[in-house]
C-alpha cells in the first residue's frame, strides 16, 4: 500500500523592521525619517507576503497573508514543491496547511524532525538536507508591484521549525529573507506615458538564485545574478521593489523611466550608510529635475536583419518570443556566472514580422552587441569589450573574457528569423522556457533540430547609421563670463572636432566631446550673441552653436536717498553688479560718500552730512556712481531734510532743591507740569538725596501735561531694580520714551510694592 504521511503547519503573523535611507546625495532626498515598525502580531519574527497601507500614527505597515499563497515545505530529508491547500484565520494574521508526503521523511541522527518552508514556492529552485542548504531565487528581474506592496514572486519569506521528536505537526514564524525599496520618483518631465520603471547596479548585484543555510543563517549568492530590475509599472510613486540583501552603500544605481516618449534615467550615487537588509525596507525619493525627454534627434534607427547577407559590422540587439508570448532580449552586461536571464522589451516597431526600419529612443543600453566580422564568423562584443561566448553545458551561455566567433545562418522553418551557431561546438542561441538564455546542441534547438524551447529561433535588429553629424546645445553665459564647459555629440564619424570662434569676446577649443570655452564679462550692458563653429575636417561637417552672455546688472537698491536735517546723518544704500568691477563715486560736495570696491554681489554706500540743514527747506542733490572699464554710471538723487519745528525742555529732579523724604505733588516748568499722585498705594511720591530721584511706589500716577501738543516724553532713571513695569495712559511707550500726539499723559508704576526712581523728565512738542 501506497505510504502517505500527513503534517500540518501552523504559520503566525511576522514583526518587520523597516528603516528608510538617509542620503545627503543631489539626486536622493529621504521620504521619512529612520523608524523601527512593531506589527499587530500573536508572536515574532513572522511574516506574511503583501504589504498593507502604512500607518503614520503607529508607524507600521500591516502585515497579513493575501489568502491566496503556495508554499515549499521539507521535513528532513522528504518535500514537497508546492502546498495549496492552506487555512487562513479571519484576520489573515495566521494560517495553517495540511499537506502529504509520499515517504516518510527520515528522522536525523538524534532522532528529530525539522520542518523547513519557503513563500512562495515558486522560489524554490533545489533543497539538499544532508548538506545543510536550501538554493531559491531571491527577486527577479522583472516585477510587477502592486499598489501598496511588491511583486509576491519576489518576496522570499522563509520559516524553519524547532526540532520535534514526531513529524505529526510544526509550529513556525516565516521570516524575510529579500530586502525592499519603496520609492518615488519626483520632478518628472510631464507628457510621457509611463510603461516600465527599472533599477540598475553597475557594481553589485540585486537578485538571482540565493544559497541558504539554515543552521547558521548563512545567505550566499549562487547563480543566475542580475544587475538591473525592471517592474512592469505605469506609475513613478510609492514604488516597491523586492531585492536581495546587498550592501549598496557608495554604489552607482541607475534609475530609468521608460515611456512613449523615451527613457528618462539618472545616476545616484547611494549614501555610504545605504544597505538593502533582509526584511527590511528602505525608502527615498529620486529627484528627475532637469531630466528631459530624448528629442527626434536622438533617436535612433533600427531594421529587422532577415538576409545573412545583411549582416555587417554594426550594433545589434539580439530578440526573441518566450513561452509566455513576450519579446525578451538578451542583455549584453558581463555575467561569467550564469546564463543570462530573459528581460521583456516593449518597443513600437519592434514586433519580429515587420523588416521596415522604425526610430525610437527606447533600446536598452544593456540590449546592445557590437558585431565584427561575417556571417560566418562573428564575434559579439559588449560595450566593456566582453564576448558573447558558451561552455560546453545547456546553460552555459556567457559573457565575459573569452573571444570565439558564431556562425548565422537562416532558420530553417521560421520565416524573418536566424539561428546563431556557436563556431567550435554546435550549441545555438535558444530559449529556456520563460526563464533565462541558453545554447543547446543540435538535438536541442538548432534549426534543423525540434525543441520546444523556441527551436533556436532568435532576431537580429541593426542600429541603422545615420550621415555624419554633429549636434550640440546652445550655451547661455553669464554676464560675468569665465570659463565654462559644454558638451557635443558625433555620429558616424571620429572625433576630429575642432572648435573656433570669430567673435573676439569667445576663445574656445574642442576635444572628447567637451567643448571648453572662456568668455570674457558683458559690459556693453547689452545681452549679446555670438557663436562657436565645431568642425571636422575628416567629414567636411560643421556646426554652429550659438553663445548668448545675459546683460549684467548694475544697479541701486532704491534711486532716492533721504537724510535728516542734522548735521553727521547718515544713510546707507546698496549697489548690486554680476561681475566683479570697481566702483567708484563721483560726489556732488554736499556730502560725505564712502563706498568700497564691487565684487561681484552687493556693497553698501554711506552718504553723510557734512552739516545741518537749518533752512525750511530740503536740500536735493545727486551722486554719480561710475563702473571702472566702462562709461555706465549711475546717478542717484539725494534729499537733506529741513530742520524739524519741535521744541524740547527738561527737568533734572536734583536740581530742584527738594530736601531728602520730602513727598512731592507737583513739579511746574517753563510749557509743562508734572503731578505725582498716590494713585492706589498709601505712600506718596517722595524726593530721596540717595539716587537722586523721585521715588514712586506701585501704584503710584505721574502725569505730564501741557497747553502745547506734546509728541515725546523721555524719562531718565536713578539706581532702582527696574521690576516695577511703567504703563502710559495713551499712544507708544516703551523703555522709557513715549511717543504721539496729546497733551496729558499719565503714568502708572506697575506692581504692588517696589519703586521706580524717576530722575528727570524730557518733553518735545511740537511749535
């Protein structure tokens, strides 16, 4: 009778640590500050495999399981690929799967069980007991992410059970193995219909198949390593991205947005503090500003390659249809460790039945081959100068260091198509089901062969070259001129660029693509053009590029300068230039100028008074500021004000003969009068020797009046502790001067107990 043997597993909800990423680069800003997430959870380090909405008031992204999860289960030495049949609670925090062995599972040395399990099971690639290690895939290079969380085939959970003496039943808390990325693209061009969002590491890689062991934790790259990650998306916001755990820190990423309108891509260098952790998940922004759509002239030109005998020298991508009926390209990075994996491309024109030539801006960098040589002996190179090249396996297509040629012919039973022979075996090109890139013999999809993985059948697309050119940007140049740089382009030709100017304000010289030009400042005061001829003379092309220098600015910050009437007055003014030049200040004699030297940026000027103004009226005048090297000038009007008709009489309250505790009522000057009043305290005003002044208690009044509209009050102090807060009945007063319009104003000594120490009192009034 067959052996059957039934376990079930017990799978609780998981607590994740998410940290965002820091980075102080020009192209990354973080989206949040660093945070530690706890998870409404019956127990730890558990986990499920979508993310939920983000709560900001607990800081924790809600974990669950979807419901709709397989999962890859060993115990011991037996498994089995895939379990389907799970139970899932009402809250989707835990779950529970009853599935069946074909044998019983052997018990280990000290007679135990283990239960090991991996979501999805789609991950699981190969599962070795006695060596101690499990091997899965960890992401992949294409995603397709969903709102709120990552592509579920990319999201690595693994559980490992604790030693049980029977196989009957487990407990287990799965735990993250990928890292995640949830980011946002921002300031991006607007128009473009977005298809496909990618990540790319020149230095490291970002998923492929993982070897794990599970007695010490251990995660090790194995095989099948990429270097870019495609998700199939048509947003640039809250993006996620399942990775493997990779220390990124200081790393070049390329993030590229792929759209109707080309690709938009820039290059981040990862702050040194960036790492990808297992279970983790770091989150930022990448900053598109002054990223721009490819314009039709960078567009390039392809044809379908259908003849043998069309197949020149040139640039190539390589194409063909997969199981899943997509058109995936093989990708030309050096990867000496793996078969190269599938990556889909969506080009307009690109449909493998059509040999008329189309233009786009949408071929992949990481799709490109250089072809050398004839039909019958090409070697494919990439762009670091690696070969296209296989081993004698069925997965053994490469490229890296070894150069050996290929042989294309047509295929034998697929119209528009070629096989590619490599020249010292006879392995072709073909297709692993939807998985990767392969060479297989003969038997296994040549064109004369009958395989079911594409039979061999790929497509060659030509990069069609265009006549000589050379295209460049306009510059636009500050006033203050300076060296600068600006970049060109050649296409089908050398660079044999020279770069001249017959302007004689422009000196400049080309070479690698840079032009370096030194433009000398504008002080014509005039925004001005000019240009700079780039030329070949191997190709007889040339190229004008126009130079605009921008006007300078030189200016004052207000045309009119006010000084009072009295003599020694001053005020200062600014005058603002974009370059660096002297000024110098012609004075009309009425006063006293001080400036120094312009830099470029902002001086001030002081005008002063030499002397009063006594008259009733306002004396007018001008100055004249003069740029050195050049006849501009400035003038800038100036006003002394007429002598103000105000009136001022004091009282110093030690001159008055008041003997020492004498209570004091009234104080009667020249225009004004001042009474002192008990107000709401028992003592009354009273003049002490000691200080000098008249001492008033809280609570006490003083009031200041006057036939005359009096404008200002001052009042002077004795030595007091100055708690006692004076208030005034009317108008402004503050730290003892006040200040309006009336003719009696009272003040109050603040507080309870305590005094102030008035010394003398100041009155202006108007005439």
């Amino acid at each position: 009778m067959k052996n059957l043997f039934s376990k079930i597993m017990f799978v609780a909800v998981a607590a994740m640590a998410f940290a965002s990423c820091s980075n102080d680069e020009i192209y990354v800003t973080p989206e949040t500050e660093g945070f530690e997430v706890s998870i409404n959870a019956n127990t730890t380090d558990t986990t499920r495999s979508a993310f939920g909405d983000y709560n900001a008031d607990s800081k924790t992204y809600p974990t669950l399981w979807e419901g709709n999860e397989e999962w890859f289960a060993a115990i011991n030495d037996k498994y089995t690929e895939s379990i389907d049949k799970i139970t899932f609670s009402d809250d989707f925090k835990s779950a529970n799967a009853n599935f069946t062995l074909s044998n019983v599972p052997s018990a280990s040395d000290d007679g135990t069980y283990t239960l090991y399990a991996i979501s999805p099971a789609s991950a699981w690639s190969s599962y070795h007991f006695t060596d101690d290690y499990l091997r899965f895939y960890i992401a992949r290079n294409t995603q397709t992410p969903t709102a709120v969380s990552c592509d579920p085939a990319s999201q690595v959970l693994f559980a490992k059970s604790e030693a049980m003496d029977s196989a009957d039943s487990f407990d287990v808390n799965f735990e993250h193995l990928s890292a995640y990325v949830k980011f946002s693209f921002t300031n991006v061009a607007e128009g473009g219909v977005v298809s496909s969002v990618s990540v790319t590491a020149k230095d490291v890689n970002l998923a492929g198949r993982y070897q794990y062991i599970p007695s010490t934790g251990e995660l090790a790259e194995y095989d099948r390593l990429e270097k870019s990650i495609t998700l199939v998306t048509n947003s640039t916001e809250n993006l996620w991205l399942a990775v493997a755990p990779v220390d990124v820190s200081g790393k070049v990423l390329t993030f590229s947005i792929t759209t109707d309108k080309g690709i938009l891509s820039r290059d981040v260098t990862m702050p040194a503090t960036a790492k990808f952790e297992s279970g983790k998940v770091v989150t930022f922004n990448v900053d598109m500003a002054g990223i721009e759509y490819p314009t039709d002239e960078d567009a390039e030109t392809w044809q379908l390659i259908t003849n043998v005998a069309d197949i020149t020298d040139g640039e190539y991508i390589i194409v063909a249809k997969n199981n899943d009926g997509n058109i995936v390209y093989l990708p030309s990075a050096t990867n000496t460790s793996s078969a190269p994996t599938q990556t889909v491309i969506t080009v307009t024109g690109l449909d493998l039945s059509n040999a008329d030539v189309f233009k786009t801006t949408l071929i992949p960098a990481g799709a490109r081959f250089t072809f050398t040589g004839s039909a019958n002996a090409v070697t494919i190179a990439n762009a670091d100068g690696k070969y296209l090249y296989t081993t004698s396996s069925n997965n053994g297509l490469r490229v890296g260091n070894t150069n050996n040629t290929w042989k294309i012919a047509a295929h034998a039973s697929v119209n528009q198509s070629l096989s590619l022979q490599y020249s010292t075996t006879d392995r072709y090109i073909a297709l692993y089901n939807s998985q990767d890139w392969r060479c297989y013999t003969t038997s296994y999809g040549s064109y004369t062969g009958n395989n079911t993985t594409q039979n061999g059948v790929t497509y060659l697309y030509k990069k069609i070259t265009k006549d000589p050119a050379i295209s460049a940007s306009a510059i636009e140049v500050e006033a203050n001129g300076g060296d600068g740089k600006a970049s060109y382009s050649v296409m089908n030709m050398e660079d044999d660029v020279t770069a001249t100017s017959t302007d004689e304000w422009i000196t400049a010289m080309a070479g690698n693509g840079s032009i370096l030009y030194e433009v000398e400042p504008n002080y014509t005061g005039d925004v001005r053009t000019g240009k700079i001829t780039l030329s070949s003379a191997s190709k007889g092309v040339t190229k004008d590029v126009t130079v605009t220098q921008a006007a300078d600015e030189f200016k004052v910050s207000k045309e009119v300068v006010s000084l009072d009437a009295e003599a020694n007055s001053t005020a200062t003014f600014t005058v603002t230039s974009t370059y660096a030049a002297a000024i110098s200040v012609d004075d009309a004699k009425k006063w006293s100028v001080s400036a120094t030297n312009i830099e470029a940026g902002t001086t001030e000027i002081t005008v002063t008074a030499l002397t009063a103004n006594g008259g009733e009226e306002a004396i007018e005048g001008t100055i004249t500021i003069t740029r050195a090297a050049d006849s501009k000038s400035i003038e800038v009007a100036i006003t002394q004000n007429a002598a103000t008709a105000e009136k001022i009489e004091s009282v110093t309250f030690s001159e008055q003969n008041y003997a020492n505790a004498q209570a004091i009522e009234l104080y009667t000057g020249t225009n004004f009068t001042v009474t002192f009043a008990k107000g709401s305290n028992s003592n009354a005003p009273k003049y002490y020797t000691s200080g000098a002044a008249i001492r008033c208690y809280g609570g006490n009044t003083f009031t200041v009046s006057s036939e005359k509209t009096i404008i200002k009050i001052e009042l002077t102090f004795g030595t007091d502790d100055g708690s006692n807060i004076i208030t005034a009945s009317s108008e402004s007063y503050s730290n003892g001067t006040w200040t309006g319009s009336s003719e009696e104003v009272t003040f109050i000594i603040g507080g309870t107990s305590g005094n102030r120490r008035i010394a003398g009192i100041s009155v202006t009034y108007a005439e």
